[in-house]
C-alpha cells in the first residue's frame, strides 16, 4: 500500500502514518515539518514523473512508501496521479482539511455554493473567467497564475471584486489579506500562497442549496422578450436567441463577446448558463439597459460602451461570440471577431445583402460555415376566442466553428 497523508493546514501528522517508511515523497516544508524514520529515503517533490519512477521500485518490491500532500490529496491533488500510476486499491489515504475549506472557515463562510477552480500549472483564463461569472469562488494558485495574475485581469473587467489572499494556512505564518484586484496586480506573492478566494459581495447570497458547487443550470433559456428591458422591440428573438445560444454553448469558464448587445439579451442568457459576458453597445442608452437586465437576473456582465471593432481591441479573447445588427460595418465586425475567438462566431442579421460578405468572413478565417434564415409563426389571440398566426420577422443565423487546424494566427 501507499499511504497518503494530508497535511499542511494545521493538523499534525500522526507518526503511526510515517512509521515503518522507507520512501516518503513530499514537498520540502511538509518532510521538514514531520519526525520520519531515520532509515528511510527521502524525495523532495518536483516534477512528478521521477517521484512515480522511484516509487514504482519500492512498490514493485512491497516496500513502504508514504507521500506528504497539502490538505486534502484527493482534492485536485496527487491521488489522482497516484491512482492513475497504481491504482486506486493500492492507495491508503488520509486526508487533512483542504486549504478550500480552511480559508473560507477563517472567513466564517460557508463553501456549499463556491466554484473551485484550479488555476496550478494551467493557463488562468478559465480560473479568470469563473471569477467573473460566479460571486464566490476558490482559486488554487501557482507560479504564473498567482493572485498578481488573476487581480492583473479582473482590474479590467471585475474591478468591484474582493480578492482575499490566504498564504501558509496552518503555520506560525499564516495571513489573510483582503485587496481589490488592482491591489493584488501590484504585488509579488512568492510561494506560499495556498489558495485565492474572489469575492462578489453586491451580490446576496443565495438560498440554502442541496447540490453543492455552481449554481445548477437554470429552469429554461430563450426567455420571452418580455423578460427583459428593451427599446422598440430591438431585442434578439426567442427563437433567434435558443439556436444561437445552441451554437455559442456558452458554460463556466468560457468567455462570451455579445457585440451589438442592444438590451443585452444574449449576454444574460450567456451568462445564466455560467459563462463569463463582455458586451459591447454603442448606444448610452442601451448601456444602462444591459446593466439593468443584468441586475435584475442575478448575474454579472461586464458592459463596455464603445463601437465595434474599435472597442473589441481591449478585451480578453472569447471562446465564442455573437454578433448582433446589420449595418454596413458589420463584415468589418465579424473579421475582427473571427481573428480572436477560439471557437465559434454567430451572427444574427435582418438584410438579405448582408449574408454572403459575412460568410466569406468566416471562411476566410479559417470557420466552418453553416446557416439558416429562421422564420416563425406565433400563436396570437383575436376576438371571439379564436387564434391566429402572428409572422415574426425572419432572420438570418450564420455560425462559424474553428477548424482543429484555425487556432494559428488566432490573436489572443
């Protein structure tokens, strides 16, 4: 067997766990901070494929091997590599409190309705693109994608969070430092940052949950037009809004462009199903309207008042957009939109003329192009208790998907 042990937040290791061991793997703070038998060999993690090599010999040979872990190991920790390697039923695991669960309990705060994401030796746009999108979530750092890096991001477009930064949890120097993003982007943090809690406290708290994590998918989408502010009936259509949002696949992580947001109808059903939402709208008028649709759903989108595709210059780059209007810029718009995003572009249009300039937009970045023209028919009372068909407007609904081969040259 290989035994385990999670340590690092304050409990101490029982000795029984080290007792008998004749290799135990860990970092160097945690073999420092244990009484290991004076026999047994030690390896200081760091690359882990050396560390597995070496431990595959004691095993081969039924010889005791115990590995040290931070809190809790099976909790985007080393038991996953561990079991992959030797298989679970060879594995004796002890865990300890995870520096999750610790930092939000120096906190007084629950945890059931956080999104955790790990951001530890992977590219921290998803971990960037939850913060937005979720008002309580729990970033486990590294090198690189720290809290000078995510703070860096969300100064541009989540500047109201509050970033709270738990460093050597359970040691003589432990801190929690409570910081604006900008504060935090200014800093160097060194190593020991345990974990990074982003904070959205303009929003309440939800009610008591029964499924712990993000908030589960909502009841329904391609909400009726009356479910939100608009001017003139401006407003993208349900039954437009419910194939692009099929084609957009907005989920936690993702970043959404809606430009041409108008009343920002897309961007809110984007952002319900988790993703994070810039939206960019010309109109002052219109600003405040996303704002407002936004707020009265529960959800955050990050509003730029701007004109596209200047305004497309300073965002992040999406994973999907949508394009919304018909002026004479928009084959502009789409190009600039097609150069950046790194997975799908739709683009909802009323002028019939306006089809086959934006369609050699895609393809000439490198899209998989596809369409429709939706046209609907609505049930509408008329006197006498009987109904009618109401002909809504049609629509043209293009969408481009990346190509596995598309992604060079993307302008990230």
């Amino acid at each position: 067997m290989i035994t385990v042990v999670g340590t690092g937040t304050g409990a101490p290791v029982p000795l029984e766990a080290v007792a008998g061991a004749e290799l135990v793997v860990g970092g160097r703070r945690h073999l420092d901070a244990v009484r290991l038998p004076e026999t047994a060999e030690r390896i200081v993690l760091g690359p882990l494929a050396p560390a597995l090599d070496a431990m595959e010999e004691y095993v081969g040979k039924d010889r005791r091997v115990v590995v040290l872990a931070s809190g809790d190991p099976g909790f985007f920790g080393i038991v996953r590599a561990l079991a992959e390697r030797f298989g679970a039923e060879r594995l004796d695991v002890r865990p300890g409190v995870s520096s999750v669960a610790t930092a939000f309990a120096r906190l007084g705060l629950t945890w059931d309705d956080a999104v955790v994401v790990s951001a530890h030796g992977r590219d921290p746009r998803t971990a960037v693109n939850v913060c937005r999108a979720h008002p309580k979530v729990a970033v486990l750092t590294g090198p690189g994608s720290g809290p000078a890096e995510l703070g860096a991001a969300l100064a541009r477009t989540g500047p109201g969070r509050v970033l709270v930064v738990a460093s050597a949890l359970g040691s003589g120097e432990e801190s929690l430092e409570r910081l604006s993003p900008a504060e935090a982007a200014g800093r160097d943090w060194g190593t020991a940052v345990s974990v990074v809690l982003c904070l959205d406290e303009t929003r309440a708290p939800g009610p008591v949950r029964t499924l712990a994590g993000a908030a589960g998918r909502p009841s329904g989408w391609a909400l009726d037009e009356g479910e939100f502010a608009h001017r003139d009936s401006m407003i993208t259509k349900f039954e437009v809004r419910a194939l692009a949002l099929a084609r957009l696949g907005p989920r936690p992580g993702d970043l959404v462009w809606d430009v041409g947001s108008g009343s920002g109808s897309v961007a809110v059903e984007c952002a319900r199903l988790g993703a994070a939402v810039s939206a960019v709208e010309k109109a002052p008028d219109g600003v405040e309207r996303i704002r407002a649709n936004a707020g009265a759903h529960g959800v955050d989108v990050h509003v730029v008042h701007g004109t596209a595709p200047d305004a497309l210059d300073r965002l992040d780059a999406p994973d999907a957009v949508f394009v919304g209007g018909g002026g004479r810029e928009l084959p502009d718009i789409v190009r600039a939109c097609a150069r950046r995003a790194r997975r799908t572009v739709v683009v909802a249009m009323a002028a019939l003329d306006r089809v086959p300039a934006v369609r050699t937009a895609l393809t000439d970045a490198g899209f998989d192009c596809d369409g429709v023209l939706l046209q609907s028919s609505r049930l509408a009372p008329l006197p006498g208790d009987v109904t009618r068909l109401a002909a809504t407007n049609p629509v043209f609904l293009l969408w481009g998907a990346r190509t596995p081969d598309s992604h060079e040259g993307v302008a990230l």
